[in-house]
C-alpha cells in the first residue's frame, strides 16, 4: 500500500504545473532579475505541456522575427471547445446575422472572454513577470474564485506585445548592473521604428505587432473586456485604474464607458480590500483617441492599469515629499475621493509591481465571470446600438482622387480593421450630389461603425479648462485622427439615408483624377515607383511645368538624380527618427543613419545631398546625453564642432 501511495504522489507531482521558480530560478519580481523572450516563450510551452487549462499559441513575429504568442486558459472542457466559443463571440459581435432569441441561447452558452496584453512598453516589464505568475496560478489553483474564472471566462492572456523591446531592455539592464547606468532606459528605440509610441499605432496599424495582434486576436476572439497592462512614474499614484478622466470618444458607446467605469471602481475596491494603498481612479487619463485603444470602437471594454515603477528592475526608496504635486484629477500626496489612501512612501520594488497586478488581474477576471451573461448580453447590445446608427447615414469615398495611393491606403485601414465597405455598380445621388460607379460607400449601419466614424470625421476636442475661468486643460495626449485629413483623401459626409446598387469590396483600385501620361506628382505611389526605378539603374525625369514624373526624356523635362540622403540619429533615442525610418523604409527610398562623428569628421558635400534631423530638441542635439548619466561614448552631442 505504501508503495502505491508513493507512485501516486509522485505521479501527481510530476503532474503538477512547472513553477515560474523552477523554469527561470528566481521568483516574479525579485530584485536585479529580469526576463529572456526565450525564456518566457519556453516557459509557456512547459506550462502547456504539464497543465490540461492552457494552451499556447503563436501568432506572429515581431519586427525583428521573434515570435509572438499568446495563452488561452480556461477550464478543460472549454478549451475542449474553441472553435464553438470563437463561433459564439462572432455571432454576438454581428447582431444583423443573430436574432435577439438566438442571442439569449448563445450568451447562455459562452463564456467572457478577456484579452490581457503585457510590456507593449518594454521599460515597464513588470506585466510580463505578472502574467508568468499569475497563468500559473490559474494552472494549478484549486480555489473557488480561480475556479470561477476558469469556468465563466476565456483569457486570452498576451505575455509581451513587445518581444524584440523586452530583449532590448534586458540586454541593457544586465550590462549596467551594478554600475552608475543601473536602471537607465537603453540608448535605442525599443521597438524597431516606433519606441515608445507603438501603443499609438492601434488605428494605423503601421507595426506588424499591431497588425499581428488586430487580426489575430482581435478580430477573431472579439473580447468584451481588454486589459491593457502598463506602468507610469515612480512619484505617482501607484496604480491607476478606470473611470477615466474627460474627455470621453463620443464615438465610445456609453455603455463601454459605464462599464469601464465599474468594473475599474471594482479592481479600485478589490486592492484596497487587500491592503493596497495609493490606488487612484478618474485620474489623469482619457478615453479619447483610437490610437491608443481599438477595442473600444469594437465592442468592448478597454481597462488600462498603470502602476508606479522602480527602475527597471532596481528597487528605489521614495520620500513622502517626493511624491509628485498636483497631477490631473488628484494629488499623490493627498487624500480625496478618488485616491483615497495615500501611500505613505518607502522602498517600491518591481515584485511589489507584480502584487499589486496580481490582485487586478484577479478582481478583474473575477468580476468578468460573476457577469459573465451581463457582459455578453451589453456586447451584443452595443454592436446592436452600433448596427442601427443613422447620424450620419454614410460616408462616400470618390474613386477618382488626386492621390490614388493614399486613398488607398485610407481604404486598406479601415477594412483591416474590420470596417465593411461597399462599390458602388451605378451612378447615384446622395444629398443631392451626384456620384459614380466604382465609389466607395461606407454606411454606418455596421457593429463596428464608431471605428469609421470616429476615424472619417472631423473631431471636436472639448474645452476643457483647468479651472472655470482658466487656461485650457492640456490634453494627455493627441486630439485627432481625422484620416481624410492626414491623408489628404477626398470624402464625402452622407446625412440622409440614399438608394444604390453596391457590393462588398475588399480590394480597393481607386484611379487618378486626370490623365498625365506619367506618374503623378501628387499620387503617394509615384514616390515607391522611382525609388524602385532608381534601384534598378532606370532614369527618372521630371515635368518642370506639372512636376510629373516620366521614364523617357523631353522637352521640358528634367533628369533626376537619386538623392543622397543622410537622417541624423544621436545617441540618445528619438521617436521621430524612427517614424522617418519607417517612412523611408515604406516607400523604398535609400538613406544612411548619419552620427556624431560622421557630422564632425566633415566633408558632407561630397557624401550627401540633403540631411534630415528628426523633430527633437535643440538641446538633445547639441549635448545629447550628459557627461556621468550614461557610459562613455554615448555622451556628448554635436557640440559647436558639428555645427
């Protein structure tokens, strides 16, 4: 008998889900220990393979061809059953194709589902360490509540959004420890084009991180809830959770935002319960522009958190008096309704990060399996409400426009993400203008018609003021999106309701609006083809009346060279530099990345024909990093020699 229970326990110890400890040999957290990309996807996979509640998927790769991956955790039989769920969540996302008794049966049935994406900014790496934990507490949990969750929920757990930035970070970290950099950011962009503002890409979809994540896992689980896991500054609240600050999209259906609302007031209450102080909610943060949050023109719920960091990994100790003023909407070092208990300063470390996560992780999840069928049941109302939206009825897109490639382009992005759009196969009038076959309509009678409105129209940023009477609000963050306008694309606003024959279309060939002969100078695509035209040894001439461009010599045309293009990039990281990169790389144009010492060293006439600085300050130029902040050779800037 002994003998059988000793097989037994160790039967059910090898059984066991693998511990974080036991794969990477420290604890989530510790002090000094940070995380390899390969290291975490291994460990996913070992976690797959010794538990029955999760499975792993890969989904992408980044912009340097790390793999990208995401978890699914929930009960066994669920898991057992995906493709019925992922059925359910499509049919209750498109309430024209779903009757509201079908609805009922299938809100019954499904389960919510909870998309939680980690480190999209890969300095604050904490979220990833959270998510390491935390699948393997619902991997081996016996607990009522985690139970609750595995059986009422779907969570589709993302572990970094930022593979190729978190090794950067690491790498970074490990060569500084112990060193005065100890805890610095690194002196490059942590995602290859973007750094900081790949969060920003969420209605351009330029990355193919976004890209990845819009088409997998977006648009095909359709979540009701998205966490989106970030950290702010050590001297700030140290954690903020919805309701958000005004201004609130109006394109945002209220009840996405009321939701919002409590579940973050119930993740509010959840961590103070636990004894977490500092906790401030409708603080500053906004629910406005779609580039930080897609999900919300989609159906569903967008629950940011942002906790206080350390740095990096390295503990800091933080005086009382060091916590920052008056911020928006509270103070960190005063009491009030919406930061009711001051977190007294003291050592902040990256494991007390990933407690205070753990426990949002938890009351989120929690609250999305006790209203499992309330949360479904607003899913398929607010796609419903969206559906029968009348103000305006369309928008129209002429197919004959003075740029074909970016209308285009604005065409592409609002199909990816997941915007219908329509040809029209007659001439018609709409508003008593005259439109032709082969324009494109956009009616709003769509679920996800907030994503084209609010990306079509001309935003109204409210004026908001800091107090009656005073200078306006700064915004968090940019006001605008209006594409048509950024793109310079022709679109038309369609008020009242209109009859035309039309048909689904998902390639889009809108034509130029005179004939050149040529490629035009105000078609975005003309600048891809002569960059590829110089690539391969043909010569380019330009109309010196129209500006057009030709392959074969004329009268009144002039040759042009392919020109030598230097974009400055200082030691210390700048976004903009990246974006032109991007820009660059896009349209196929050859360029070098141009230094310091390249600039001092001289004799630019003979190398370049146009040098480019990013949008940065003259301050970083000329001085770029100062002397004992960063290790020798990365400090210094231009200085009067290179100017």
């Amino acid at each position: 008998m002994r003998l059988v229970l000793l097989v037994f326990s160790a039967l059910l110890l090898s059984a066991a889900p693998v511990t974080p400890e036991a794969h990477f040999g420290h604890r989530m957290g510790a002090d000094y220990k940070v995380l390899d990309w390969d290291k975490v996807v291994s460990y996913f996979a070992a976690l797959e393979k010794s538990s029955d509640r999760l499975r792993v998927r890969e989904y992408g790769k980044t912009s340097e061809g790390r793999p990208m991956i995401y978890a699914i955790i929930a009960a066994p039989e669920t898991l057992k059953n995906l493709p019925r769920y992922q059925q359910i969540q499509k049919k209750l996302a498109d309430p024209r194709l779903t009757p509201a008794q079908e609805a009922e049966a299938l809100i019954a049935e499904g389960k919510t589902v909870v998309l939680i994406t980690c480190t999209i900014h890969a300095t604050e790496i904490a979220s990833t360490h959270t998510a390491i934990e935390y699948a393997h507490k619902l991997a081996a949990a016996a607990d009522s509540k985690s139970l609750a969750i595995l059986n009422n929920t779907i969570v589709i757990l993302v572990p970094s959004l930022n593979p190729d930035g978190l090794d950067i970070v690491t790498k970074w970290y490990r060569s500084t420890l112990n060193t005065p950099y100890e805890g610095t950011a690194p002196p490059e962009l942590y995602q290859k084009y973007t750094g900081h503002d790949n969060n920003r890409d969420w209605y351009i979809f330029s990355q193919p991180e976004t890209r990845a994540t819009v088409s997998q896992l977006h648009n095909v689980w359709h979540p009701q809830i998205v966490y989106d896991v970030h950290q702010q500054g050590s001297t700030a609240s140290r954690m903020f959770v919805p309701p958000w600050l005004d201004p609130i999209d109006p394109n945002i259906d209220p009840i996405i935002a009321q939701w919002c609302n409590a579940l973050g007031a119930g993740m509010a209450a959840d961590m103070t319960a636990a004894g977490l102080k500092g906790i401030a909610i409708n603080a500053a943060y906004d629910y406005w522009t779609p580039a930080r949050h897609y999900q919300s023109y989609h159906g569903a719920m967008r629950i940011l958190s942002e906790t206080a960091s350390a740095r990096i990994a390295s503990p800091i100790t933080i005086r009382p008096d060091q916590l920052r003023g008056e911020a928006i909407g509270y103070s960190p070092s005063k009491s009030s309704w919406n930061h009711l208990e001051v977190w007294p300063g003291g050592t902040w470390r990256l494991r007390d990060i990933v407690d205070y996560q753990l426990v949002a992780f938890d009351s989120l999840l929690f609250q999305a399996a006790t209203r499992r069928a309330d949360l479904l049941r607003n899913f398929y109302r607010i796609n419903d409400r969206a559906s029968k939206r009348m103000e305006p009825y369309a928008f129209i897109v002429p197919a004959n426009q003075a740029d074909p490639g970016a209308t285009a382009q604005l065409l592409k992005t609002l199909a990816f993400g997941a915007v219908e759009i329509d040809v029209a196969k007659n001439s018609f009038s709409a508003d008593g203008k005259q439109y032709s076959a082969g324009d494109y309509i956009i009616r709003l009678q769509q679920p996800f018609s907030g994503f084209a409105k609010t990306l079509l129209e001309t935003q109204n940023y409210p004026d908001i003021r800091q107090y009656p009477g005073g200078p306006p609000r700064r915004p968090y963050d940019v006001t605008a999106q209006t594409l048509p306008l950024l793109m310079g694309v022709n679109v038309q606003t369609v008020k009242d309701s209109f009859a035309a024959r039309a048909e689904r279309i998902h390639a889009f060939n809108p034509v130029l609006d005179q004939a050149i002969g040529g490629l035009s100078a105000s078609d975005s695509e003309s600048y891809k083809t002569i960059a590829q035209a110089w690539k391969q040894g043909k010569k380019v001439f330009r109309d010196i009346a129209t500006g057009n461009f030709h392959y074969t010599p004329a009268e009144g045309r002039k040759e042009l060279r392919q020109p030598r293009i230097g974009l400055y990039k200082s030691p210390s990281p700048v976004m903009d530099e990246g974006w032109t990169r991007w820009l660059f790389d896009t349209f196929g144009w050859t360029y070098a990345s141009l230094k310091n010492e390249e600039i001092r060293a001289g004799d630019l006439n003979n190398k370049y024909d146009v040098i480019l600085f990013p949008d940065q300050t003259a301050a970083s130029i000329a001085d770029g990093y100062f002397a004992g902040s960063m290790p020798d050779g990365l400090t210094g800037g231009l200085a009067a020699q290179g100017a």
